[in-house]
C-alpha cells in the first residue's frame, strides 16, 4: 500500500504543477472546462500508469500473508531458515572457493539497518544456505541407509519365472535344509537360520531387481518376454509384426543429424521414489547452520581462494559481426565474447575439442591451467 | 497428483536464470574481478540447485516425482513447498 500511496502522491503533484487544478476535480474539470488535449492525455497515461503500479504492488506475492510465510522461514536478515538457528552456533558460511568466509552465526543474525540489508551482498549468502539446507533435507527425506532398503527388502515378493509367488515355498524349502543341515540343533535357532535364509535371498532379490530398474530395464517388458519365450512360436508370428529394416537403410534422423550432434539415447529409469512415511521429521537438523558441504566438483579446484580465471576472449576486428574462437575455431556472433557468453564458450570449446580427440598438448594445457 | 513442488522448483530456476541475467547485464566485468557474488557465483549456485533437483526428482515426472515421494506425508510436502516459495521470492529480492 506505501507504494500505491507514493505513486498518488506523485500523480498529485505532477497533475496540479500542470494544471493548477484541483484534485477532486481533476477529470470532470479538465474535460468541461476546456484543458488542452494534451494535459488530459497525459492525466490519462499517469491515471492508467498509476492503476497499473497499484495493482502491480497488490499482487499476491507482496500480501502480508505471503510476507508472514517468508518470514516464518526466513531469518532476521532474510536469510531463508535461520530464525529456528541457536545464535551460539559458529559455523562456516561456505567453501572458500565460493568465496565467504568463515563467520559466525552471531554476526549473520545480527540486526542492521535495512539500507544494509537490502544490498545484495547481504542478501546473496542465504541463497547458498538454503540450497545447502535442500541438500539436508533431501537427505532426511530420502533416507539413503542399508536399513531402510533392508525394510523394503523384505517386503519384497519373490517369484518364479511363471510370476508365481516363492515366498511361502521358499520359507519351507530353507527350512527343510536348516533342519537336514543342523537337525539336533534347537527349534528357535533352526527357525531363525531359516529365516534369515530366506531374508537374505529377498534382499538380494530386490537388490537386483532395484539395479535393473535404475539401468533403465524395463522389468515388465522382461517379463513379456519371458512369457512368450514359452508361448508357441506361432502365436509370437502371429502377433508381433515388425518392420524388417533394410541393411543400407537409414532413418530419417540418422540422414538428417550427423552423429556427433545427436543425444545419447539413455533409457529412463523405472525406479519409483520411495513415499515418505507420515512421520516427524528432524526439520531442526536440516535449518542447522553447519559447513557448506559442496561436492568435489565445486571445492577440489587447484585455487583454494581465487574464482576461476578464463582466458580473455580475443579482440573482435572493429566492425566485424563475428569473431573466430581461437579454441575452437568456430565463427561466433560478437555478442559471445562478452563476459557472460564467453564463460559458456570456452567450456564447450573444452568438451567438443576433448571429444573429438583433436585438443592438442598445448591447449590442452592452456584448459588444464585455466579450468 | 499434485505438481506444486516441480512448479516451485521451476520457479526457483526461472528466477535463477533471470538474476544471472540482470547480474550479466549490471556487471559484465564481474568474471574478470574478485567480487564474491558475481555472475559466477550465481551460476554455481543455480547449478547447485540443479543438481540437487535432479537428485531429488523435483523434475522428474510420475514415481519418480519429488511430489510423489512426499505425497503421504502432508507436513513435509507443505514445509517444502514453503521452502521453495520462500527461495524463489528471495532469490528475486537478491536482484
């Protein structure tokens, strides 16, 4: 609402600088008593521009409502999560090749004027917290322990390659070898050795079925397949009809791409995620301010401290549209040798130069040093 | 099933996107300087974010879902949606 207020104020002011007119009259009075055509114009296009500007500030992004629920989560100097965070807690704000600082939660949390807050200085270091709280929270939904999938596990169906259920077969045949194997050994002991038998077999069961889901393997499609695999061969001609494919034949979008351009083929996985139980989880621990734990790929840099250095793009012939890459000697539109193109040119030079086995020792040292 | 959290997270990524924009256009010579949070910094931080989307399956569609991971545990999948909404708005103040 300030900001609505702040744009009548202004719509106020210009209008009566321009036509000393009164405000509460300003459209019935211009129009009867004759202002020029261009004051009214310009009364409109502020009018309509004030309309626009109030009902920009009350969209539902700046309701106090929406405000509350940042608040909630965000922290005294709007860094998302830290309002739950013990002020004695010191921590390290981030790696050191991101640049920040080992500082303490004390000084994150303490009060500053808004002018300070709203530099983005101030503000850019939560969005590195709250993606490393994502990264805990993922963490605590997925539960990544032996002990989670040895629960699955065992819940897991075995079965034949009929589709008939093993579970209760099995059990019997585990403990019709426990009892062969150890027959003076005591009831509860044999029954927990066969037990255990056939927990271990589910296990590794759904180990292997769960591995074949992530690579991609299609396990109902398999399972097709094993079934017509014991069908008659005449019903398997009679169903499937497949398009023979001509040995010198190509597709239309092998002709079309050439092969270095096409996407690798990767089947999706078939895996399903696993549903969280309705339980409490430890949000505390995700909201907890520790190290910035980054992967290798960020932190295992050879510069602890500096950011990564590019080579400077070449100087573009004055005029010219476009420039050649020394790297990778492509003709590129000027704009790519600006600073926020050309970081994205050098490291695909990297790539296809790489993949096409033609990055000489040189420039494979020039890479090596810079990236 | 719902789709909230893949639409948050898309919107955490569009506003990503747009502050490496505005922080390319204000400060094009920003790779070349020490400055901490320069478009580089947000680039590594977008693709932080990317990668623990990808991890998690905030893109991913049907049971690979991150809403489908959480769709019994309604708590937790209005605590995440909170969290996303409330990264996308301050992502959009970092401009």
């Amino acid at each position: 609402m300030s900001s609505c207020c702040t744009f009548l104020s202004l719509w106020q002011i210009s209008y009566t600088e321009a036509s000393e007119i009164p405000l509460t009259d300003i459209p019935y009075q211009a129009m009867c008593f004759g202002a020029s055509k261009r004051i009214r114009l310009r009364h409109l296009s502020l009018l309509a521009n004030f309309i626009f500007q109030a009902i920009v500030s009350l969209r539902p992004e700046d309701t106090s409502e929406t405000l509350e629920r940042i608040d909630s989560l965000t922290g005294p100097n709007g860094s998302i999560g830290d309002a739950s965070i013990d002020d004695s807690t010191s921590s390290a704000v981030s790696s050191s090749f991101q640049g920040s600082e080992t500082k303490s939660v004390q000084d994150e949390l303490t009060p500053e004027t808004s002018a300070e807050n709203s530099l983005p200085e101030k503000r850019l270091p939560g969005i590195e917290r709250a993606i490393d709280r994502l990264f805990r929270f993922s963490l605590l939904i997925r539960q990544p322990s032996r002990s989670s999938q040895n629960v699955k596990a065992e819940r897991f169906i075995m079965k034949d390659e009929d589709g008939n259920e093993l579970n209760e077969s099995f059990a019997g045949f585990a403990r019709q070898i426990v009892d062969h194997c150890y027959p003076d050994a005591p009831e509860f002991l044999r029954a927990k050795l066969s037990n255990g038998i056939v927990i271990r077999r589910k296990r590794f069961l759904y180990r292997e079925h769960h591995q074949k889901k992530l690579f991609g393997v299609d396990t109902l499609r398999e399972d097709m397949r094993q079934d017509l695999k014991y069908g008659t061969e005449i019903e398997e001609t009679d169903i499937t009809v497949r398009a023979s494919k001509a040995a010198n034949e190509l597709s239309p979008v092998e002709t079309l791409a050439p092969k270095l351009l096409r996407p690798k083929e990767t089947n999706p996985s078939h895996t399903s995620a696993s549903a969280l139980q309705n339980q409490s989880l430890l949000i505390d621990t995700v909201l907890e301010d520790t190290k910035s734990n980054q992967t290798t790929a960020f932190t295992a840099t050879p510069s602890s401290s500096a950011p990564i250095e590019l080579p400077r793009p070449p100087k573009p012939v004055p005029g010219s549209k476009e420039f050649e890459c020394p790297y990778c000697c492509l003709m590129l539109p000027i704009k790519e040798s600006r600073a926020s193109h050309w970081r994205y040119v050098i490291t695909n030079s990297m790539r296809l130069l790489s993949r096409a086995g033609s990055l000489s020792p040189s420039r494979l040292e020039v890479f090596c040093t810079y990236l | 099933m719902s789709h909230e959290l893949r639409i948050a997270t898309q919107g955490c990524l569009e506003q990503f996107k747009l502050l490496i924009e505005i922080s390319a256009e204000l400060d094009p010579a920003s790779e070349d300087s020490n400055g901490t949070y320069g478009t580089s910094w947000i680039e590594e931080q977008c693709v932080r974010f990317k990668i623990w989307a990808g991890n998690i399956g905030a893109f991913a569609e049907g049971h690979a879902s991150l809403d489908y991971r959480l769709r019994d545990s309604l708590s937790t999948h209005e605590f995440m949606l909170h969290f996303l909404v409330a990264l996308a708005d301050f992502i959009h103040r970092g401009k």
